[in-house]
C-alpha cells in the first residue's frame, strides 16, 4: 500500500516509511526543542533514537525522557513534566502506544494550563490547548494519536481518571508499521481488542451518528478480518497497516461518539489492580454487551454490530438474536488470539468489586452508555466476568 495523508484535527501520516514525512512537518511548524516521551524498551531498542534521526534532520533539539509505565500515573506525569520544563521544550514527541502518547498529553495539558493533572480529571476541564504533541504509534490499539481522550491513573486513589478533552488533541500523527511489525503477539492481541471494544461501544453509545457509524463498523469488520493474523503472523505487511487504519478509524468514532460501561468498569479494574487496560476490555466486552442487549430498545442496535462482525441474515433477526450471535462471535476472536477469559484468571479480588462499581458509576465513559446502570447491576457484569457466566 502506498503512503497516505489524512487532515484532521491532526496531520496524520500513514504507511510504512511514513516516518520520513515528519521533518518537513516540523519545519513548517517551526518547531525548535522537543521532547521524546518513551519507555525503557522502545528507548533500548532503538526506535526512540531512530524518530530522534528525524527530530535532527528538522533541525530539533531533543531530549528524552523514557521512564513511561504501563498505565502512567501521576508520578510519572509529574516526573515528564518536570523535564520537560527544565528543557523549554516548545513540543512533545511520544514513541509508543496509549501509555506514551498518553503521557504526552497530560504534560502538555499542564505546561499550558498550569495546575495539577488531577485537575483536568473530566471533560473539557483546560482553558487553553496543550504543548503540541507528535505521536509515532507503536501499537494498533488505543487511538490516542488521534481522539480527544487520556487516561492517568491516580495510586492514592487505586483509580484511573479519565480526561476527555479536545485541547489534548495530538498535532502531528505518524501510523508507520515499521514501528509495529515487532510488536509481540499478547501485546497485538490486547491493544487489537482494545480497539474493537472502541468500535462496538461508539456504535451503540447513545451519541452514536451515521457519521461515527462508517468509522466503527469499518473498524468492527477490518479487526475481525486481520487480528487474527497479525498476532500469529507478525511479519504479514498486510495484517499490521490494516489494524493500523482500524484503530485509527475506531478512535476517530469513539472520539465523536463516545464509549460507554465497558471502559468504565475497565478503568476502575485496571486502576484498582494495575491490569494492561485491553485485556480488561477483552475480558468485560461480551458481558456489557449481553447487559445493555438485555433491553429491548438497546438491543436493536446490536444489529448492525453483528452485521459488522460478518454475520449473514441480520436483518432477519430480532435484536436479542443479534446480541447473541455478536457475543459469540466477540467471545471466538478473543479466544482465538489467546487472551483470558474471565476475570478470574487475572490477579483481581472479587471483594472489590463494590468498590469498583462506585468508582465505574463516575467514570466520564458512563455517560456515553446506551443507559445509566445501577451500582448493582455493574457488581453483577463483574461477577459474571469473574465466574465465567453468560447469559443465556
């Protein structure tokens, strides 16, 4: 496949070798003095130094910074942050999935809004647009080189706090598979689901349009078609820029529309017991989806999931037949691509599932759910999540 220029909200860069696109971008920028936003495998392996090749032949200064965790919490913000102002640095690079890029929007929200990153927990809580931000995804999951979200996790509260904020959007998007092609089958596995659990939940979020529609049912046939295939066949050109383009999509919808219960209960379980935030959703997916099909009105809008997903005849099927059949089918590919099954099979006490609840009640992803559980009802999905109970 060739290369590909899309303009949106960022400038996004797509296909292998795409990364040679970036110092012209920065030069008609007139960008100066960045920051490379990375972890210690990324900056061992070489592909932090290989976008800072790219940084200098715009003429950049950079530094990096590469203590980036999984799930990036306060500390680690507070940390970047303060590199990144000792630099003076007038933009950010992240090289990595949702953990880096996620990163580098919080610092950026915070150089230029001041305050805490605990103050921006919410939606649109910044006055002003961050430090503008380039991302080089090294993942095919999270879409955060593209949507309006970020996520901290806050460890004095044992929760994630989710920030969805238009002024975090990235400026410069770069989606190059040479950045992908050795990722690891468990990590394509994951962020693969993740970016499935975005499309099925912006299809049926109550903000859902025609137009953030084309995006996610694209993204829910293209993952069902090549995930399998990238995490058994890593090296398949093919398979990885085809995920590339579907997380992408998916996060263009879910950034439009909205997500729903699944992220919510996710990121209250992943913040509770530090969990990798696309497994959470793997395992929570098909059994929010056989909650919110459970009534009728919500099941309807199952069917063009289903439909999405390859299944023949949907539109003979009442929308409860299409739940199921769709359950089925999500159940299948994350069986297939070897991700657990319930939540019993993760480090996760069943105790505090109450807990998690409350906290999964106040998540900004709620809001954007077909409906407003009750705290019961989220205890009960967990529950069913960690037993292995499916509706029948």
């Amino acid at each position: 496949m060739g290369l590909l220029r899309v303009n949106a909200v960022a400038t996004s860069f797509f296909g292998r070798g795409s990364i040679g696109m970036l110092p012209a971008e920065l030069k008609k920028r007139e960008l100066k003095r960045g920051l490379i936003v990375t972890d210690q495998f990324l900056y061992k392996s070489g592909a932090a130094d290989k976008v800072g090749l790219f940084l200098l032949e715009a003429g950049i200064e950079y530094a990096v910074y590469y203590l980036v965790q999984p799930n990036p919490s306060v500390s680690v913000i507070n940390e970047c942050l303060e590199a990144a102002k000792a630099l003076h640095v007038d933009f950010l690079t992240a090289v990595g999935g949702g953990s880096a890029i996620d990163t580098a929007k919080a610092v950026s929200i915070v150089l230029e809004n001041g305050g805490r990153i605990e103050d921006y927990e919410g939606v649109n809580q910044s006055d002003r647009p961050g430090l503008p931000v380039v991302a080089v995804n090294t993942t095919a999951g999270t879409g955060s080189e593209v949507t309006s979200f970020y996520i901290v996790t806050n460890p004095d509260k044992h929760t994630k706090m989710c920030m969805v904020d238009t002024n975090c959007m990235v400026s410069i998007a770069i989606n190059d598979i040479d950045f992908m092609m050795s990722m690891p089958g468990n990590l394509t596995a994951s962020t693969g689901m993740d970016a499935m659990t975005h499309a099925i939940e912006a299809a049926v979020s109550k903000r859902c349009t025609p137009f953030t529609d084309k995006d996610a049912l694209w993204a829910i046939g293209v993952i069902k078609s090549y995930l399998t295939e990238a995490v058994e066949h890593g090296e398949n050109e093919t398979a990885r820029e085809m995920m590339a383009y579907a997380e992408y999509s998916a996060g263009m919808a879910f950034s439009n529309a909205g997500l729903g219960m699944v992220h919510a209960m996710a990121h209250s379980l992943g913040g509770r017991f530090n969990l990798p935030h696309g497994v959470c959703n793997a395992i929570l997916l098909p059994y929010v989806m056989e909650f919110n099909g459970s009534k009728k009105n919500i099941a309807e809008r199952y069917k063009k999931v289903a439909k999405g997903l390859g299944i023949k005849d949907v539109e003979t099927m009442s929308g409860e037949q299409a739940v199921r059949e769709a359950v089925l089918r999500v159940r299948e590919l994350s069986k297939r691509i070897g991700l657990a099954e319930c939540l019993s099979d993760l480090s996760v006490d069943y105790r505090a599932f109450g807990d998690l609840a409350e906290s999964a009640l106040v998540d900004a992803c709620m809001e954007d759910n077909p409906f407003k559980p009750a705290k019961e009802e989220i205890i009960e999905v967990y529950q069913k999540a960690y037993y292995g109970i499916s509706s029948k």
